[in-house]
C-alpha cells in the first residue's frame, strides 16, 4: 500500500514538470510559426506600400532591428516578472501586428510595426530559451534539442499554412489572422505551464558576453551565419552555378530545413546517447562537408545532398550551447542568455550580407569555402566549453 501512495505521489508530482515542457515545446512551435508566417506576406507588403527592392530591405532590417533592440532587455524583465508574463506581453505583441503588416500601406506605418513586431518576437525567443533552461535543468534527460526542434516544426506549419490559406482564397490578412488566432490559441493552452519566475537576480542588468559565455555566442554567431547563409544563398548558388533550373531552386533550403528539423526532434536521444562534445564536434564536421561539397562536386544533385549534411549538422549545436549557458559560470543567466542569442541573431542578419560582400570580391563558392572554415572553427571553439 505504501508502494502505491508513493507512486501516485510521484506521479502527481511529474504533471506540472510535464505541464511546463508541453508549455515550452508549445512556445517555440509558436515563435517559429509567427515569423515564417510573416514571411509568406513579404510579397504583399511590397505590393502594398509600393516600395522597389533596395527599400524593402531596409524595412525588412526593421524587424532584426526590433529583435536585437528587445533580446539585451528580456533577461532583465524576466528576471523581474518571470517567464510568463514576459512571453505573454511578447505574444501578444507580435500576434496584433501579424495581421496588419498584411494591409499596411505607409512604408513608414509598416517600419514601425515591423519593429514592434521584431521585439515581440525576439522577446519570445529569449524568454522561451531562459525557460527552456529551467525546464531541462529539472528534467532527468536532455530535452533542448526537441524544444529547438518544435520552432523548425512552427516554422514549416507557419509558411505552409497562411501560403496555403492565401492560396485557398482568403486574403493575406484573412490568412494572417488565422495564423494569429492559432498563435494565441498556442498560448492559451501553454500558460498554466509557463514559468512565473526565471533566475534571481545577480550582477548587473547588462553585460558584454565574456569567458565562456563568449565562446558558445562565437559558437552560434558561426552556425546562425552558416543557416543564413543557406536560406538567402543556396538558391542562388544552384541556379547560377549548378544549372539547377529556376523553378527547382528553394529544394535546397527544404533539405536543408527538413533534415534539421528530423535532426532537432531525435536530437536529444543522440545527445543522451553520445554525450553533448561529440555532438557539437560532429555536427561541426558535417556541416562543414556539406558546406564544401557544392563546391566541389559540379552536380546539382549533390549540392541537395550537401544541404542536407548542413541541416543535419547544425541541427544540435545550438540546442547544446543554450544548455552549456546553465553550466557557466563566466555571467549570472538572465544576462547570459540575451548575450549569445543577442550574437545568434547578429549571425543570421549579418551572415547574407558578408556572404554578398565576399561574392561580389571573389566569389559564391569562395564564400561557402569561408563559412566551411568557420564550421571548422567552431570544432575548435567547442573544445573550450563546458557542456
């Protein structure tokens, strides 16, 4: 009898652990859904505010601006107000602009709500790694990968469904709304599980990464560029390079982006089952490959292959290093986090451009040379973190 009491105990005890994991699996899912929704109205913010390409990049900066504006903050208000409310706020935010960057005319309007919606969105995104911190430190597994996973998996449902809802017949802001309601539905259902507090306060507000903390940001800063520079160039480089015809082009990205998302949602068994260093150094090694042998091998059909290896390869680095933040001691967490997925996002922004810059100077197969060499830097960087 006391057998059993203990069981139940132990049970009842595992549903609000399990409460918070669905509510942070539910969280990415949304991150990545929002944003990849957005995506799928770019054309349509152009048509509506008239704007030519060279314009519309600068608004589409707007957003990263907004992201990289919110992300030094969140440590700090979740620290004060806890996971919850911030993701809550954060949410909210993003899912009201949705909608309107679809029928906003005014290139200026649509700046300010791509801002709006970028510190939404980067809110959420450094909010949901702070409770994914705390979630996988009280699991009795590795889970992070699998949490990184659920916004690969946002990420395609968001695209697919308001492309699909558009090309259904609603408009782009029926669609867009639609995708708002899901996010917020999202969020309904992940509250209860969401945390009400993060980490105690230690030392300052703001800090610049260092020690540890600024090698697992050097780490994604080179993985994120590596992934930038796959979803704005890999279209590019087979076209003009491997002859793949125009039509064929995105199938890069979709192998890319496939084999990363089956490499998150099984990563946490490989990591359990590997250890956490060789994950890294092997998923460095991989990536790098699959950099390289576009390169090197003149065939279309190979580069998809080589595609693939980047997904699979970077798919559990990041998941790793967020990890390796509760392990450091170099920076208190709440200023941690913000710090490497502060250099994260730069990576992503920065990495098409300097990919362009290298291009234009030499060209797009040296530039994929170079960022194979930053995947064999971050070989050697991962041998200085505590995982």
């Amino acid at each position: 009898m006391p057998d059993h009491v203990d069981t139940l105990r132990q049970s009842a005890a595992e549903t609000p652990a399990r409460r918070e994991q669905n509510a942070t699996r539910a969280m990415f899912f949304v991150a990545g859904f929002a944003t990849a929704g957005w995506s799928a109205l770019v054309p349509f913010a152009k048509m509506n505010t008239g704007v030519n390409d060279g314009t519309l990049g600068m608004l589409l900066l707007c957003l990263g601006v907004g992201a990289l504006v919110a992300m030094p903050l969140t440590g700090h208000l979740t620290t004060r107000f806890g996971c919850r409310a911030v993701m809550t706020v954060a949410t909210l935010a993003f899912c009201l602009m949705l909608p309107l960057l679809s029928v906003i005319p005014s290139p200026v309007l649509l700046a300010l709500a791509l801002l709006v919606f970028g510190m939404g969105v980067g809110t959420t995104d450094c909010a949901m790694n702070v409770q994914a911190i705390l979630v996988e430190k009280a699991a009795p597994k590795p889970m992070m990968s699998g949490f990184h996973g659920f916004y690969s998996l946002g990420g395609i449902a968001g695209a697919g469904a308001v492309s699909g809802l558009m090309a259904s017949g609603l408009s782009p802001f029926a669609a867009s709304l639609a995708a708002a309601v899901v996010s917020l539905l999202l969020l309904g259902y992940s509250f209860r599980g969401l945390l009400t507090y993060a980490n105690p306060p230690e030392g300052p507000a703001f800090a610049l990464p260092h020690g540890a903390v600024l090698t697992i940001g050097a780490i994604c800063f080179a993985v994120f560029l590596a992934e930038g520079t796959v979803l704005d160039w890999s279209a590019v480089f087979l076209t003009e390079h491997r002859d793949m015809p125009d039509t064929l082009g995105g199938l890069g990205f979709a192998c890319f982006a496939t084999a990363m998302t089956v490499g998150r949602l099984t990563g946490d068994r490989i990591v359990a089952r590997f250890g956490r260093e060789k994950v890294v150094i092997l998923g460095a090694l991989t990536a790098a490959v699959g950099l390289a042998l576009p390169v090197i091998v003149p065939s279309w059909h190979v580069a998809l292959v080589g595609y693939m290896l980047i997904g699979i390869g970077c798919a559990n680095i990041v998941p790793v290093m967020f990890t390796a933040i509760g392990r450091q001691k170099s920076m208190p967490q709440a200023a941690a986090v913000p710090a490497v997925t502060t250099l994260g996002y730069i990576g992503v922004l920065a990495g098409p451009a300097t990919i362009g810059f290298v291009a234009h100077l030499s060209s797009l197969p040296v530039a994929f040379i170079m960022v194979t060499v930053l995947m064999l830097l971050v070989v050697a960087l991962s041998r200085r973190v505590r995982m």
